[in-house]
C-alpha cells in the first residue's frame, strides 16, 4: 500500500489509528471541512459535545468508529489529516449478506497541509480497517475537492439519491 506525496518536496505520510486523546483535534478538523463547504460559521456550541462523544466512542477499539490520521510534523499535538468512518450493521441483501455497511465522513486536511497525500494516507488506513471487519459496502458525500481522491480508491457514483428528514 503506497502513501506517496503528490509533490516531490513531502515527505510520505504515516497514517495511525486516531486515539481518544486526538479527539479535540479531530473536531478542529471537521471544522475545517464543514468551513470549506458550508462557509465559516462562528457557532462553536456543538463542539464540547462532539469532542466528549469521539473521547468515548474513539476509546473502544473493538466498536463501530474508527479514525485514522497523520500527525502534523511542525506542531506538537497537531494533527494534519483525518478520515474518520463507522459501521452500520443492517439488513443483509443479495450484495451484501452480512449487512455491514461503512460511511466515510470527516476527511479533512489542514489548509497548509494540502497536496501532500495526507488524506489518502488516512482514507487507505479507514479502508483497511473496514476489510478488516468484513464491510463490503461503503459510502460517503463528496466534495468537488474529494471527489477526484474517492474516485482513484474506487468509489463510484450511486443513482441512489439522498434525501433527510430533520426532526
């Protein structure tokens, strides 16, 4: 499995299973990618309780969530990248009998960080831990930015559209 940069001045990145001690910093980042779609949005109340929530979940290794992530190399305690996905486990159907399903959200790199294989890095490690646990399905929503990284690891367009109910 190959984790090359796409530029030849970095270095390859070295993605590692996230821990609960990232969990801050796994949120900075969902930040980051929520502002790159959805515009910059001063409301941080959601945070505290997003980043108690990924402590817990990120603290069980054997549970649905993973996150993997490559550690910024210039600031202590910083991360760069992370993809972070969990498990559904439904009914099973004709392609998928065991009815594991994944969904990839928060792929995210840090503005200055980009260009450098960081989030592949990050996708591949996500990937690698859904083969590990039998998923065959897995989704996710791509930006125009994503789309071309998603594409090159296999993901392909579904005529299935989405639709959401807020209650």
């Amino acid at each position: 499995m190959s984790h090359g940069p796409t530029d030849s001045s970095a270095s390859p990145a070295l993605p590692r299973r996230a821990t609960p001690a990232d969990a801050e910093e796994l949120i900075r980042l969902r930040q980051v990618m929520l502002d790159s779609y959805l515009g910059a949005n001063p409301d941080m109340s959601w945070q505290p309780a997003s980043i108690t929530s990924l402590r817990s979940r990120l603290d069980d290794p054997d549970g649905t969530l993973a996150a993997y992530v490559v550690d910024a190399v210039d600031r202590p305690r910083a991360l760069a990248a992370c993809a972070i996905g969990i498990i559904d486990h439904r009914l099973g159907s004709p392609g998928n009998p065991g009815g594991l399903n994944g969904y990839v959200f928060s792929v995210a790199t840090d503005p200055d960080m980009r260009r450098r294989g960081y989030s592949r890095a990050c996708m591949e490690g996500l990937l690698g831990w859904f083969r590990e646990r039998g998923v065959v399905h897995i989704d996710l929503h791509a930006s125009k930015e994503g789309g071309p990284l998603y594409a090159a690891l296999g993901f392909v367009a579904t005529p299935d559209p989405s639709m959401r109910l807020t209650l």
